[in-house]
C-alpha cells in the first residue's frame, strides 16, 4: 500500500513538473520569442501592416474598408464618390446579426457561398452593375466582374485596374482634377503579378485615395 501511495505521488509530482515546464517553455518563452522575432523582423506586418499618413494611422493595407458620406432613410450606406470605391463587401455573418455583411465589417470575414445560379447572388450582380453603369456612365458590357462581386474574405483591400480606370473621370471630376492626372495616379498605384506571374495586376484602394489626397493638397 504505501509503495502504491509512493509510486503514485512520485507520477503526480513528475507531472506538475512537466505541467510548470511546459506551461513556462510553451505559455511564456516560446511566444515572447516568436513576438521578439516578428517585431524585429517584420515589424509592419506583425501589428497588423498599418497604413499611416499625415502622422495619423489610416487603415490596413490588408484590409478593405468603405468610402462613404453617410446613409440613405433605410440606413444604407451612400458611397462618397470623391473617393475611389473598393469592391462591395458580401460575406455571411456579423457581428450583430445572421444577415450578410455587406459594410465591411472588419470583425467578421468569409463568403457568401452563393453559387453561380443563386436568384439572390443573381439580383444583387444585375443591381450592382446598374449602379456602376449609371454612376461612372459606361456601358454594362465593360463592367469588370470585381466591380459587382465580393471576395472570398468580404474584405479584399484590392480593385482591378480595370475597375479603378473606370472610376477615374468621375472622381476627377467630383474634386475638380485634370483626369490625367488622375490615370496617372492610377497607373503609378497599380501593382504586378506577384512573382512576375501569380494572381493578377491589382489596385489597393487606400493607397489610391492616399495618393488622391496628396493631389488634393
């Protein structure tokens, strides 16, 4: 019996020893050295790639975000258009309700797993091209399909090239700007494939409007 009872308090006190090891290895040293590391190294993008101008933290560059100048009487929101417009946002969940996040909302992030012949998916691309048609007066045809689409996180941060040229004598023309200079802001914002050859030329809103307000100026 007391060998038992010594086998046993020998196995219990072995364990919260690995226990407090462990937890001091794993729960302390290691995150304090994975931090210590990400902040030397890659500082920008351990907290979050923050986007800074005029002093102040403007945004993410991994992260979308809207441009508006307040909501109509049903609370939707009206798209400010002196600034560039980033792709509409359209992932399922909220944080206040079931519905679908339409605000980029940036506590929530996903699609909407709406296939290609869903009647909902199907109305909101045939209103939302009608939008673009009429706002920046171009024909349906040559709406790029980022313009009336959401990406897979809701929270895409990047438009076409296609889709910002489209948007470039409207918003010129809302701040009073030479339209060339405006492409020329557009074509200096866009970015290459990755590599050369992956993904696809994109365009990063925020960057674009930064660069819009410096015009500004």
């Amino acid at each position: 019996m007391n060998n038992a009872v010594r086998s046993s308090g020998r196995l219990l006190g072995a364990g919260l020893r690995a226990l407090l090891v462990l937890t001091v290895v794993c729960g302390v040293l290691y995150p304090l050295v994975v931090t210590g590391v990400a902040q030397a190294a890659f500082h920008g993008k351990a907290n979050g790639s923050e986007v800074t101008q005029d002093g102040k933290v403007v945004g993410s560059e991994l992260l979308g975000q809207r441009y508006d100048k307040g909501t109509d009487a049903k609370g939707n929101p009206i798209p400010d258009l002196r600034y560039f417009q980033p792709r509409p946002s359209a992932g399922l969940g909220s944080n206040k309700t079931n519905d679908v996040n339409t605000q980029y909302d940036l506590q929530v992030s996903g699609a909407t797993n709406q296939g290609a012949t869903n009647t909902d998916l199907i109305a909101a691309v045939k209103e939302r091209k009608e939008w673009v048609s009429k706002t920046y007066g171009v024909p349906q045809s040559q709406v790029p399909a980022d313009a009336v689409t959401s990406s897979g996180s809701g929270l895409d941060p990047d438009i076409s090239p296609e889709y910002a040229k489209l948007q470039v004598n409207r918003v010129a023309k809302e701040n009073r700007l030479d339209p060339a200079k405006v492409e020329h802001l557009v074509e200096a914002t866009t970015e290459g494939r990755i590599l050369g050859f992956m993904g696809e030329p994109r365009v990063n809103v925020l960057k674009l409007n930064m660069g819009l307000k410096e015009l500004l100026k």
